[in-house]
C-alpha cells in the first residue's frame, strides 16, 4: 500500500499541482504601524483567475499576516491585484524585525522579512 501511494505522488496523481502564491518584495521593508506596504508577487488572484489585463476575475478568498509567531495579525488590504497587493501596517502588530505573507485559497506564500517601526 504504501509503494502504490509512493508511485501515485511521484507520478503526480492526487497532488494540486497549482501553484500558489509568490511574495518578490515588500517595499517599504520597514514601516510604523498605520503605514502601507506594497507587496510584489504573483499568484495572488489564485490559480487560473486572472485576466488577460492582469487583474482577478473576482477577489480571491485571500488574506495578508504580519508576523510568523504569536502575535500574527491580519493586515487590513487597501487594494488586491494580480501581481501587487497594498496593506496598512496593522496597530496590533509586535514592533521589531517580523515577516509578512499572503495566504490565497489556503495556500500561504513564502515569508518575507519585515520590520514594524515605533
């Protein structure tokens, strides 16, 4: 049994094979709390949901967190596009060196470094 499911993921049966998404940067890479923050990447429409003009078919189930521990706090979105997202620094979010990523049908991104300023 387990040689059959070793086979069937090598040869990719019973996998998503659709990506998800892609954090390039954020810029700035440091900002206070209340401050937007662009974040540049791809995927952040979900898979197969953007148009030929780049833009998302409709807004994904979609979500952007500062923080890799506790606390991890939901930045609120001021815009979401295919490539780009703009957040607002949240108030809650812990000051000093963090991470930032964006979380897309389920699918969380890679983590990018972050400092939130007093």
């Amino acid at each position: 049994m387990v040689r059959l499911a070793s086979l069937a993921l090598a040869a990719g049966l019973g996998c998503d094979a659709a990506p998800g998404p892609t954090v390039d940067a954020v810029a700035p890479v440091a900002a206070a709390r209340g401050a937007d923050v662009v974040l540049t990447g791809a995927g952040f429409c979900g898979a197969g949901a953007v148009t030929a003009a780049g833009t998302c078919v409709d807004l994904p189930s979609g979500a952007v967190d500062v923080g890799l521990r506790a606390p991890i706090v939901r930045a609120p979105v001021r815009s979401w596009g295919a490539g780009t997202i703009v957040v607002t620094v949240p108030t809650q979010a812990a000051l000093g060196a963090t991470a930032i990523y964006v979380t897309v049908d389920g699918r969380s991104s890679n983590a990018v470094d972050f400092e939130v300023l007093p």
